[in-house]
C-alpha cells in the first residue's frame, strides 16, 4: 500500500467513526412516541461527510502535501518529514543520514540546555598573585571560562547593525575593565597574561577546509577569546587571529590603558592555582547564548559549547568528548540519533550525519519548558537571524522559525510553522549545487509546507444537496 493509499485510507477510516458517534450519540431514545414520531427532514443525509469535514480536508491536504514536496525534493540525497499534533503529514526517507551543516546546532543547542540548564553562565575571571597593594598588582592573569560571546563594545555595535547578528547576546569586555579600575588597580608592571587552559589548544577541527578560517566563517577555537577571535571586522572581510588567549589579553591591556593602569606586554600562560581573584565578568544566561547562537548560526558559539560539554562530561575540554556527550545526552531525551554521528557541533565537517526524523524529534523537544528555547530562539522568516531577509513578501513573514542549513552541495531547513496549529518539519538535500542555490531550494520547500493544507473547501469535495 502506497503512502498516498494509507493516507486515503485513514481519512474514510476517521470519517467513519466520526459519523457512527454522531449517529450513537443523535439517535432515538426506544420510546413509542419516537417510534411514532415522523423524523424532520434532513438537508445533508445523516451518513455524508459534510457532517465531519476536517478529516476530509486534512487527508487530501496531506496528499497534496506529499505530492508537491515529492515533486520539488525527489530522488536520492534527500530527506523531508513534516508532523503535525503527533501525525505525519509528509515523509521521504525521513531516516536517511544525510550532511546537515548548520542544522545540528539544534542538537547542540537540545544537549546544551539539558545538560548545563538554560540558567547557567560563563565566568571570565581576573586573578593576580596578591590582592592590590597601593594599586599594584605584579601581573593579571584573564582566566577564560569559555564564554563564546565575550566582546568588546565596538564589536558588539558591528553585530547590532547586521540583520542577521542583530539582537545577539554579548559579554562586555569594558564592564571586566571596569571592575578591575575599581578595585583600585593603577599598575600591572607584569603585565595580563591569557589563560585559556580549560580547553585544549586545537584551533579548529583538521577535517575542515582552510577557508572556513580565511574567510572568517569560525574563527579559532580556545576557552578565552574575544570578538569571536577576529582582530578586524567588516560585512564582508574578518581577519582571525592566530592565538585567541594572547589578542584577548592583548584587548583587556588596551582597556586598561585606555582607563589610566600602567600595564606591561600582554602574554600567555597557565595561573598559579594560588592566585587570588581581583575581579570577573558573568556571561548572559545560556538561554540567550544559545538562541543567539540559533538566530544568527554562530559557528564558533556552537564549538565552544560542544567544548564546554566535554569539559563538563569527561574534564576534557575537546570537540570529540564533546559531541561524544551531544550524542549519549540526545539519545537519553529519546531522539534516534546514531552513534559517532557528529564530529563537531558546528555542522562545518562533511563527516556528519544527521537525518530528517532527528531533527524534528530535536525540535519536538521544545515542548518541555526548560528547553523552549529551541523554539523561541531560532530565526523568524522575514524578522531575524539568518531568515531576517528570506520568505519577504509570502505568508510566511513572522509564522515560520527555522534553522538553515548550508555548505556547498547542502541545504537545510528544519523548524516550525504556525498554522492554527504548530507543523514541524525537516527538509534536508545533498546534492550537487552552490550554497545560494540550496538557499533558493530550501525556501521553495518551507512555501510548499506553508500552503498546508492546500485542500478545496468541503463543499468543492462534496457538494451539498440540491
């Protein structure tokens, strides 16, 4: 049997047991005046199901459904699923594994928040061998705690005035500063020394191209950096560093200037496990992290979380204790993710796999309150994040969210429709394309899904009679 037939077939199975409670529930009560009793006429025969609609329409809906996302998403390297209140309107090798690319931050975001909770924070820490002593600390040690978000207020300004960063979260670098001049610090004669020792120092993932970092896709990876680990920044050029620790203390020693300390040369290296704490700077929640990270598919966000659960699972702060954790934590919520599925959280390795049924189950998540922001936080069609200017001038504007997909050769979609009721879905293709055109095939896809249930009204189904 066909899905198209099981479809059918279900929609006169329901139609059924909608008319027989009908009948059940309307019929005569057994008493001789019932039985004497002419019945009234009946417009619409008792046994018709233009006295139950809904069944009807939604069945030829989601059969219209199958077969346009048939039609626009065929053959191999594809998978497609779309449910709603539990039923599956639409599916096409919704199992495949298949490449997702950005997608998986939703796995990551799912593990993330269950695993930390959405109210924990990250701590950058400012320690020195001693308290202040008439303004003078020998050194300062800027002790990161992971925080993917820390910057500075200009670079902060330049994410405020893009449409798809517009709205992210960032830690203040100045506010650090700040307290540190209030603890009466004027002289640092040895100078801040960056410490990024939480994590490992691999800078990024050796299965990813060269051009992710050339062309400021990610910058590098550490337990201490600033401004996504960028040293300039523009809408179309940012320049990486080489060592994320170093242009951090680099940075705070500016700042420090800038406010009147003395300090010396900036440098690397690993606090003395004595040293005392001068000052520190909280993160915004995870909440916001991670819809941050959702909205605008921050790519270095994503590892350094995926770090941070190494770091939490196993005290090793590495991507591979990372999306070791990701999997066994994704699996514990019930989603069928497969072992060694993931080989970073960012969805830049062409070595991951992920299919349709794991991303809607991620998604389905958002059901639980301590993990709504899987819903809340991704991008709207048309408002924000990495949708900001996508689906303009379609239904679509503000009652679609979605996480997309992208690489070379990938695209991806997979989030929620607001429809009189939540539609989930996830769309992905591996195919032979560049990203703009998988950009072109993914909002094909969500305006396909958008005209559910695309079905004639009752009446042009089954006329009413004459």
């Amino acid at each position: 049997m066909t899905r198209r037939t099981r479809s059918i077939v279900a929609g006169v199975l329901i139609v059924g047991a909608a008319v027989a409670a009908f009948v059940a529930f309307t019929g005569g009560d057994g008493s001789a005046d019932s039985a004497t009793t002419a019945p009234a006429a009946v417009a619409t025969p008792l046994w018709s199901v233009r006295r139950v609609p809904e069944p009807v329409v939604e069945a030829v809906g989601a059969q219209r459904l199958q077969g346009a996302l048939d039609a626009a998403a065929p053959g191999d390297g594809t998978c497609f699923v779309v449910k709603a209140g539990g039923r599956t309107l639409a599916a096409h090798a919704s199992d495949a594994p298949l490449i997702g690319a950005s997608t998986q931050k939703l796995l990551v975001a799912a593990a993330a928040l269950a695993t930390l909770g959405g109210d924990a924070h990250f701590t950058t820490r400012a320690v020195a061998p001693a308290a202040p002593v008439d303004g003078r600390v020998d050194r300062l040690w800027l002790v990161g705690g992971g925080d993917p978000v820390l910057a500075t207020g200009d670079y902060s300004a330049f994410l405020q005035s893009q449409g798809k960063t517009k709205g992210d979260a960032t830690t203040s670098l100045e506010t650090l500063a700040d307290a540190i001049v209030s603890k009466g610090v004027r002289a640092i004669p040895g100078g801040v020394i960056g410490d990024d020792s939480r994590y490992d120092q691999q800078r990024s993932v050796s299965t990813w191209k060269d051009s992710y970092r050339t062309s400021g896709d990610v910058g590098p990876l550490g337990a201490l950096t600033v401004n996504d680990g960028f040293s300039s920044w523009s809408p179309s050029v940012k320049v990486p560093v080489d060592d994320p620790a170093r242009n951090a203390a680099a940075t705070l020693t500016e700042l420090l200037r800038a406010r009147g300390v003395d300090v010396g040369s900036a440098d690397v290296g690993t606090a003395p496990a004595s040293t005392v704490e001068v000052a520190q700077v909280t993160s915004p929640d995870l909440r916001a992290i991670v819809a941050s990270m959702l909205s605008s598919s921050d790519n270095l966000t994503a590892e350094l979380l995926t770090k941070e659960l190494g770091y939490h699972e196993a005290k090793t702060g590495t991507t591979a204790a990372g999306v070791t954790a990701v999997v066994a934590k994704l699996r514990e919520l019930g989603v069928p993710i497969a072992d060694g599925a993931l080989h970073d959280g960012s969805g830049l390795d062409r070595g991951n796999r992920v299919s349709c049924d794991v991303l809607v189950a991620t998604l389905a998540l958002a059901a639980r309150p301590e993990l709504a922001t899987l819903y809340d936080g991704l991008p709207v069609a048309g408002q924000t994040g990495t949708l900001h200017d996508q689906f303009l001038g379609t239904s679509l504007v503000g009652n679609l969210r979605g996480k997309t997909g992208s690489l070379d050769g990938v695209s991806g979609l997979a989030g929620v429709l607001d429809l009189g009721g939540r539609v989930q879905f996830a769309f992905l293709d591996n195919g032979s394309f560049t990203e703009l055109e998988g950009a072109g095939l993914r909002v094909g896809i969500g305006e396909i899904i958008g005209r559910y249930p695309d079905a004639p009204t009752v009446d042009a189904l089954v006329p009413a009679p004459q």
